[in-house]
C-alpha cells in the first residue's frame, strides 16, 4: 500500500525520460526537506548500515506515523524524501504492512543505486519497521 504523495512521485518518475533527469529529481526532493534540528543528530536517531552519516526522527502521533531525516548527501536526503511520502502519515499497522523494497522498486531504485545506497535505504526501512512495531509503540 503506497501513500497519495508515493505514487505521486511514480507518476512523476513515469514521465522523466532518463535516470539523470530521475537522479536530479531525487536530489530536488531532498533539497525540499524541512531543516533538521541539530538537537535531533544523536547516536539514537543515527542510521548504522549507511554510508553516508543518516539520522531518522520518526513520531507517533494520535497513532500517525511520520519522521523527519537528513543526510549529508544529497541523494540521500532525496531517499528520505521518498521514503517520507512513502511512509509519513500512515498508521502503525499500515507502516507494519508497506513492502518499501518492492514499492520502491516501481521507481527502478533496486537497479540504479550503489550497493552501499541500496543498504543504506534498506537500513532505514528497517529502522522505520522497527519503530512502528516496537512493543511501545501507539497505534493501531
């Protein structure tokens, strides 16, 4: 299940013609993230596995989740992008349920990023997953 604002991006992605053209729109999208706070670079919101330096600071509110992230690479940050319009908003259930590898794939990601970019975006599903299923966690 792939949110309004996901597949907004795979219709997007339909109409670029060539991967530089999908590269830059990746980078665009992390371009447009809100400012991360630097209160929020700490080793728990850290993503291990990545090679660039990645932070993740998910929440749960009235059992919606949704994180904020950055990177210090662009790419990167244009992953979190993706991944924020993939994930943000859902319920916890709904986040549980989202099979990120094969949504992304629908973008071709799988075969246009590096061995280390494709552990990296894995590392912050897991990280994503492993939130919204924590034993504390609210939601439905």
């Amino acid at each position: 299940m792939a949110s309004a604002a996901f597949e907004d991006i795979v219709a997007d992605f339909e109409f670029l013609e060539d991967w530089e053209e999908r590269y830059r729109y990746v980078i665009e999208q992390g371009k447009s993230l809100p400012t991360f706070d630097d209160a929020l670079r700490v080793p728990s919101t850290k993503v291990e596995g990545c090679a660039s330096q990645v932070w993740l600071f998910p929440k749960i509110d009235a059992g919606k989740f949704s994180f904020e992230g950055d990177s210090d690479a662009m790419i990167v940050s244009g992953l979190i992008a993706v991944l924020q319009a993939l994930y943000n908003g859902l319920t916890l259930k709904e986040v549980a349920g989202v099979d990120a590898l094969s949504e992304l794939a629908r973008l071709g990601l799988n075969d246009h990023l590096s061995a280390q970019r494709s552990n990296g975006v894995r590392a912050m599903v897991e990280r994503i997953h492993s939130v919204a299923e924590a034993p504390n966690a609210q939601g439905d």
